[in-house]
C-alpha cells in the first residue's frame, strides 16, 4: 500500500475530488436503487455491490492511465479514430436498442454494454489536441489543417447525435472550445458551427429520433401544454428538489426514487438534493467548480500544447457534461440521458470518466518533474 501512495503522482487534489465524488456516489446509488431492485425482484445490496467494482475498476484505470506519459495518447488517438468511427456506425445499425435509442453494443459474455459515444468522446479530444499541436505553424490552412479538423468534428457529431442528441452537442461545444484555444482563425470556426447547425436541423427534424427531440423541446418550451406523460421525469425531479428544503429529509428518505425511472443515474442530482437538501446541492457543484479551477491550472502550467489542449478538453467535458445533468434537474434544459460524472450508476461510462481523469493527472504529473519536460520532448519526436 505504501509503496502505491508512493507512486500516485498528480495534482492531490484531484484525487481528493474523486474520492469525495465517490463516496457521494455510494450513498447516494444506494439510496436511489431501490425501486431499480423492486422491479427486478432482488436485494438492493446485489445491485450495490456492482457499483463499488466499478468505482474500485475506474480508479484502478485512473492510476494506470496516469502514470502513462501523456505524450503516448497523441499516437494512441489515431488508432482510437481508425476504431470509433467504424463502432459508432455499427451502434446505429446493430446495437442495442433501449428508451427507443441505439447507444450501446453488448459485451458478450460480460453482462455489460458499451456505450460507443463514451470511447468517441475521449477519441475526439485527443484527436483535436494532438492535430491541433502539431499543425500550429499552417494552422490557418485550409487543406491542411482545417478540413481535417472539422471532417472529424462533424462526423464524430452526426454519427452520435443520430441516437443520442445531447452528448453530441456537449462534445461540439468542448470541440469548437479547443479550436478557439487552438488558435483556429475565427472565420473557420464560424464555419464549423455552420455546418454544425445544419446537421443539428437535419437530426432533429428528419433523424430517426426526430419525434422524441422534437417532445422534448416542445415539453421543456411549453410546460404548460405539455402531455403529463411527457413530464413526467422533469415534473417529479423538480418536486424532489423543492421537497428537499435547505437541510434535506436525510440519506435514505427520498420519496421521489419511488417515481423517477433513472433516479439512480440521470436524475441522481435530484435526489441528492431531496436527502441532502440545498447545502447538499450546491456543495456537489462547488466540488465540480473546484475541478474545473485546478485542471485550468494544469492547462496554464503544462510546457506543451498538447498537453494543455488534452487537459483542457477532457476537463471541460467533464464539467459541461455534470452541469449539463445538474441543469436538466432543476428544469434549465430539456430532459436528456446525461449522467453526473463520477456519480451517477454506471458501467463503462465510469471506467471512461476515470481514464479521462488519469489522463489530466498524467499532464499534471509531468508538470511537477520539470526532468521529463526534455525527455518528452525527445519522445514527442519519437512519436510524430
């Protein structure tokens, strides 16, 4: 044990976050999976005991990833890149079909599915940050830098938003966020949010979930008018959160779980609040908030580009993404299947949060021996 608190490198705070996000998350999975194990006739506890392998399995990833030099991600990108694509079309046609959305691919033998949009996310973001790096001196050309760029961009977005919408916007905007910090003219980022907007009217007026995105935008625009059965989730996640008061009814007393069908993943942040009360609520966002800040330190402090592109962007995924599920809670957005990061029940979305996590640690790992900085950079050579 010694000898692997030894070896855990990083910005310690960062770590301290995710053990406090995982401590939240076991209290609060345990309160919210009741009705879960209701319906499928079993202990909670058997429920239970899969999600403390999970947070035991994502931290294992999160040390391994860490201690692997950042600089090795740039040439793993590509390979991710060459496998997301081909996975995210045989989502669309093949995968598991579940709320009427096919997001996942069953992993034989395991029990598991495999949400591809979670590897396109991490495939993304290395991608942009390696090829912005390395094309800063013809950033501005069109063939080749530009084209590329938001080749990837746009099909990364069209093949995820086709089923699932709202992770696709969040990773455009961290997206069009790096090609800002990349220095990418602002005429070609206007273009790239162009032909985003184009393809985002095309998924939602003539995708095959039109219906569905179609709802809930009218339901979050017009509550009023809105169908009951529309509501539903955004109605009872908002009573939850007015029930909770300031202080919370306290672990384990939330009502509202017996309502809410995802009250252990989408909508945990609603329960949180019921038990936890306001001071619970905005605690869980100060710790999000108190990420952000430290990995912006990281992005200011990393000697590379890459690096700093890579912890930027995988930070503001993280953030937007458990913003982005705090919002729909409260009623600042319309319903979506967004979980809170390190939060939320959850299989391989988990372990890929927590690589993302050991990836900002690496950066932030090299940034404390100032010895590897010249090393890197014979290694950035090595891997170009």
């Amino acid at each position: 044990m010694n000898q692997i608190l030894h070896n855990i490198k990083g910005d310690r705070w960062i770590w301290l976050i995710v053990i406090l996000l995982s401590l939240i998350s076991l209290l609060s999975v345990y309160s919210a999976i009741g009705s879960l194990a209701y319906k499928r006739g079993v202990g909670v506890e058997s429920i239970l005991m899969k999600h403390p392998a999970m947070i035991i399995g994502g931290i294992v990833l999160m040390y391994i990833s860490h201690k692997l030099d950042y600089r090795y991600y740039s040439g793993i990108s590509k390979l991710l890149m060459y496998i997301t694509i081909p996975l995210l079309l045989y989502t669309l046609l093949f995968g598991s079909h579940v709320n009427d959305a096919s997001r996942w691919i069953a992993i034989p033998g395991t029990g598991l599915s495999f949400q591809t949009s979670d590897l396109a996310k991490l495939a993304l973001i290395t991608y942009l940050a390696r090829s912005l790096s390395r094309k800063q001196e013809n950033i501005k050309d069109v063939k080749q830098s530009f084209i590329p760029i938001m080749g990837a961009v746009c099909s990364v977005f069209i093949l995820i938003a086709l089923a699932n919408l709202s992770t696709a916007l969040m990773l455009f905007g961290v997206s069009v966020l790096l090609l800002i910090i990349g220095r990418i003219s602002i005429k070609q980022i206007a273009i790239t949010c162009l032909a985003g907007a184009i393809l985002l009217t095309g998924v939602i007026f003539l995708g095959p979930r039109r219906k569905t995105y179609i709802s809930r935008i009218h339901t979050f625009m017009h509550p009023e008018a809105a169908n009951p059965d529309k509501s539903f989730r955004a109605d009872h996640a908002k009573i939850a959160i007015a029930t909770g008061g300031v202080f919370g009814k306290g672990p384990g007393k939330s009502s509202e779980v017996n309502y809410l069908p995802e009250a252990y993943s989408d909508e945990i942040y609603a329960i949180i609040v019921e038990e936890y009360g306001l001071i619970g609520g905005i605690v869980l966002i100060g710790i999000y908030l108190f990420l952000l800040y430290r990995c912006i330190k990281i992005v200011t402090k990393a000697p590379k580009a890459f690096g700093a592109l890579l912890a930027a962007g995988l930070s503001f995924s993280l953030t937007i993404q458990a913003f982005a599920n705090m919002a729909v809670a409260v009623g600042l957005g319309p319903v979506t299947g967004v979980p809170l990061p390190f939060v939320s029940m959850g299989g391989t979305s988990m372990l890929f949060t927590s690589i993302a996590f050991g990836i900002i640690l690496s950066v932030s790992r090299d940034i404390e021996d100032p010895k590897k900085v010249v090393v890197g950079e014979i290694k950035e050579v090595a891997l170009a």
